[in-house]
C-alpha cells in the first residue's frame, strides 16, 4: 500500500539526520533492522499477550469477539501503525511522538500539545509495563494452580502483587545491562515467539480430546454474551484483546537513535509488526476457538483464573499444559523487559527536555552500561504504583490494561492529527510515505482510536460496584488534567519554561539551539528548526 520514495543523498547517515532534527548522538547505534522490529514484536508478544487479555474476549461474544474481533481491530490497527510509520520515517528520534507534535504543531499550541503528549505516552507507557508485567504474575499463579493438587491453589490478590514487584525489580535489573546485550535479545525473543505461536497452532488441534473440539460453525459463527452488555457493545468490547496486544509499536521509535537505518528501519518496523500479529493472532484465535469446547462460561469460571491457560490444559493435561505453559510465562517475561526498555528511553526523552518531575535526576546516561538507567528505575517505580490499583479488587485489573491503550491513543492522535492540521504543506515525507492515501488513512486512525477510548473506560459488566469499577476513567482523566493544570501551574508550571525538545546537537546551521533558555533563544531555535527542514526539502516548491 505504500509508496516507496528514494532516500534523499543528504540522508544517508543516521547521526547526520539526526543532527538535523536537533539531536546529538548520544546512543550507540546497536539495533539492525531486524532488530528494531523485534523491540515492536516483542513488547505484542503475541501468543502471551493473548493469554493476557482473553479473559475479555471470551464472555464479550465468545468464538466471534475472538476471531472476528481480533480481525476487524487489527484493520483499523494498521492503519495507526501507516499514520505512525510515515512520522517515525520522517524524523526518528527517541523523542518519536513527542518530538513529532512540536514538530508539525503550530508555535503557539507545541508547547502544550508537547506537554501532553509527554505525559499521556508517559501514562501508556507505565500502564504497559504494567499490564504486561501483571499479566506475567497472573500466568506464574494460573501455573501455580495447574501444578497443585486438583487445581486447589488460589492465590489472593496480594500473592499475585509480590510476585508482580518480583517481576518489576528483576526486569530492571536486565534493562540496566549494556544496549549491546539488550539488543542481542531481541532476536531470541522475536524466535521464541513465533515458535510459541506456531507450536500452539500446530499441537492443541491434534492433543485436544474429540469432546473439546468444536465444528466450524461453532468455531467461527457461535456469539456467547455472558457479562450482560447488548451484543454489538459486547462485541465491541472484545477488541480490547487486539488493542492492547497490538500496542506499544512506538517502542522501535523510542530506539530510533540506536538504530541503524532509522528512517526505513523504524517504519517498516511498525507496520511489519502490526502485520504479522494481525495475521497470526487470527490464526492463534481460530485454533483457540476450534479447541476450546462449547462451554465458555466454564471458562471463564474454571480456578486456573485465566482462560487460554484452561483451554491448554483441558486439550493438553497437566503436564502437556505445564511445560507449554512455562514457556508462555517466559515471553510475556521477556515482554516485559521489553517494554520496560521502551518506557525508559521515552522517559529518557521527556526528562531530556525536563518535562517529568526529577527530570534532571532522570536525564542521565549511566557512564558503565550507558543506558539510562535511572529512567528505567523511575518507570519500573511508577508500575509498582500503578499496580497498586489491583488490590481494589478483581476487575480493577482491567484499568491496567485499558490505561495503555488510553494513553497511548492520546499521545499517537495528537502527532497524526497535528501533522495534517498545522503542517500539511510543509511535511516532508521520508523513505516511507503513503502518497494521497495519509490522509484518508490518518483520519480512520484517528476515529477509531477515540472511539476505542470512549470504549474502555466502560466498566466489565453493566452495574458496577466499587471493586468492578474501570478506574482507567481516573487515572486517565487525572493524569491528562493533572497536567495541565501542573503546564498552567503558576511560577514552577510548565508554561513558563517547558519549550519542547531541547536541540542538543552542538553546531546548528544558524549556530542556535533549542532550549530552556530564553524566549529570545527559542524564536531563534524555531527559525534553525525551520532552516534546516526547508534546507533539506524534497519537494522543490518549500519556502
Ligand atoms: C453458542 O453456543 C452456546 C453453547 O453451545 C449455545 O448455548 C448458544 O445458543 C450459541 N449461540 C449462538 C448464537 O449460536
């Protein structure tokens, strides 16, 4: 669907591009394209990710919330990832998004439209690891009870929050490591991971007993509602499972700066992996569907707490579901230094800027590993925070998962949006460009993702009580409020002194930088940011 341009000469190195857009290299650039698209196919961690967020497709229509449901979200998915990878081809930087909005905003909203953005991706950011690393608690205490004695274990929710804390703090002991180590991972990951899915693919339709497999009819026609919301809201509500799962694609922009051929690799990235997890989450919800026998309230009822984990186990046996289930438990794991690894470099980004608070403590490249690893330490603190919310009880969970979704959606509009309303005739398109299909395509992104928003702060069931509650309402509306009432706060806020991405490339073209400093400097900043994108136009009708 896309269009492939060719590079222009003066963009053949990534530093030198870089340097255009303001920044000096203060990474290593470890990643090969490969790479770069196993960070984004990582953090979906598809088969994991799916044992994850079953438990919400399963009662929200059943076979059709699973499988049509997975395809029809994935559509509209890829078209955020389109948007997203013609900004990532453009400029990539770790900034990504953030650096995006003061890019194409106007002088007079950047500021604030930065600040938000800053924070909601921020908030999604957390809310992933979050989510990802509870998910991997859950998955240890589902294995936990298959191992014990007729599935007698349940674990309470304080059981479950230890071992998520456990998680946390052993993630960021890994994310602490050299880039050189983290980079390498990548590659096991992404194997490890189409392996896990092609495995269940292959052994659950032979190894599940004749009473378990469903016909066809069943398998892609049959719609169970159990939670009590009308059909086509249910249905709805099933797409959580795809959004959440196919989420985090920002994350190869974040390691932009570390990778080589940033401006194709980034891109195709993206939409390589939103691709790939459309297509084979289908198929992994298909065999799900055909394996899973026709009770879907046993399910979701069953002590093991956590459906794909019952369906492995009523196909597989305790030991079959065991090893194959320890092997899921372990990706959703490496998932999570993953997105912890993402998290970090965004905060890294934003505090480069000073947008966080503690933000010059957070702004710093351990000299050993150079990594930052306060910012990793700083995100895995904000998650156990964040983890907090589930000891209000069971469906408070959920607001972990609809947070990610939540914040990232506001922080990918506002660059998608912005692009087309500020910048549409000075955008420059890099190697990776949608020609006349960017807008049409942007504007249906845009659509879904607020409508995907308004979806989710929806409670599980239709009355709720105190403990089945969406807090992600809260949350969200507390941290994007929160900060703009922190930009407008008076003296210290934001407005007073936040101008966006600081340059820190030493020698501009106009010998100006973009920075905390004086408006003065700024205004002169906004000419050499505008200096250099009209220097390196390819449209030869730019001012
Ligand atoms: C789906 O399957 C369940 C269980 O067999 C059945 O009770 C229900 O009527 C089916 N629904 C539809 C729409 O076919």
């Amino acid at each position: 669907m896309s269009t492939i341009q060719k590079m222009p000469p003066e963009r053949t190195t990534d530093e030198e591009l870089l340097h255009t857009l303001g920044y000096k290299q203060e990474f290593k650039r470890e990643f090969t394209s490969f790479e770069v698209f196993g960070i984004a196919f990582s953090i979906i961690g598809l088969l994991p990710s799916i044992a994850s967020v079953l438990f919400y497709a399963v009662p929200n229509g059943g076979p059709v919330g699973m499988v049509w449901g997975w395809l029809t979200c994935s559509i509209f998915i890829m078209t955020i990832g389109m948007s997203m990878a013609e900004l990532g081809s453009a400029a990539p930087t770790s900034g990504g998004l953030y650096f995006w909005t003061y890019k194409y905003a106007s002088s007079s909203t950047r500021n604030l439209l930065c600040w938000i953005v800053g924070y909601a991706n921020t908030l999604g950011t957390v809310s992933a690891v979050a989510s990802i690393d509870w998910g991997c608690a859950v998955q240890v205490m589902a294995a936990a009870t298959i191992a014990s004695k007729d599935q007698s274990f349940v674990p309470t929710a304080g059981q479950t929050y230890l071992v998520y804390l456990a998680i946390l703090a052993t993630t960021g002991i890994v994310c602490s490591l050299a880039t050189k180590t983290l980079a390498r991972l990548q590659s096991i990951y992404v194997v490890l991971n189409i392996a896990l899915c092609l495995a269940l693919i292959i052994v659950l339709p032979i190894l599940t007993p004749s009473s378990k497999k469903n016909h066809a009819s069943f398998a892609l026609g049959n719609f169970t509602n159990l939670n009590g919301w009308p059909n086509g809201f249910a249905f709805f509500l099933s797409w959580l499972a795809p959004a959440w799962t196919i989420g985090g694609f920002d994350s190869s922009v974040h390691i932009s700066e570390e990778a080589t051929n940033a401006a194709t690799a980034v891109p195709w990235a993206i939409v390589g992996a939103i691709g790939v997890s459309g297509i084979l989450g289908t198929a992994i919800n298909i065999v799900l569907a055909f394996c899973a026998g026709t009770d879907m309230q046993a399910i979701v009822d069953n002590p093991i707490g956590q459906p794909m984990a019952t369906i492995i186990f009523n196909s597989l046996g305790e030991r079959g579901a065991l090893a194959l289930w320890s092997v899921i438990a372990l990706v959703q794991y490496m998932m999570g230094t993953s997105i912890l690894l993402a998290s970090s470099r965004q905060t890294f980004a934003f505090s480069r800027d000073g947008g966080l608070p503690f933000s010059k403590y957070m702004y710093k490249i351990n000299s050993f590993t150079k990594t930052p690893v306060n910012t990793v330490w700083y995100s895995a603190f904000l998650a156990a925070l964040l983890g907090l919310l589930v000891l209000a009880g069971p469906s408070a969970t959920n607001a972990l998962f609809s947070l990610s979704i939540i914040g990232s959606n506001i922080a990918y509009s506002i660059p998608i949006a912005v692009r087309f309303i500020y910048s549409r005739d000075t955008f420059q398109p890099g190697p990776f460009n949608l020609g006349r299909w960017s807008l049409p395509i942007a504007i249906i992104a845009l659509i879904f993702m607020t409508f995907v928003n308004i979806l989710f702060v929806f409670p599980a069931t239709p009355h709720p009580t105190i403990a089945t509650m969406n807090y992600s309402v809260v949350v969200a509306a507390g941290t994007v409020l929160g900060s703009i009432g922190w930009y407008y706060f008076p003296v210290y806020g934001g407005v007073h002194w936040f101008r966006g991405p600081i340059r820190t490339a030493e020698s501009e073209p106009s010998g100006s930088s973009i920075g905390r400093g004086s408006t003065e400097e700024k205004s002169k900043g906004d000419d050499a940011l505008a200096g250099t994108m009209s220097q390196k136009s390819i449209l030869p009708d730019q001012p």
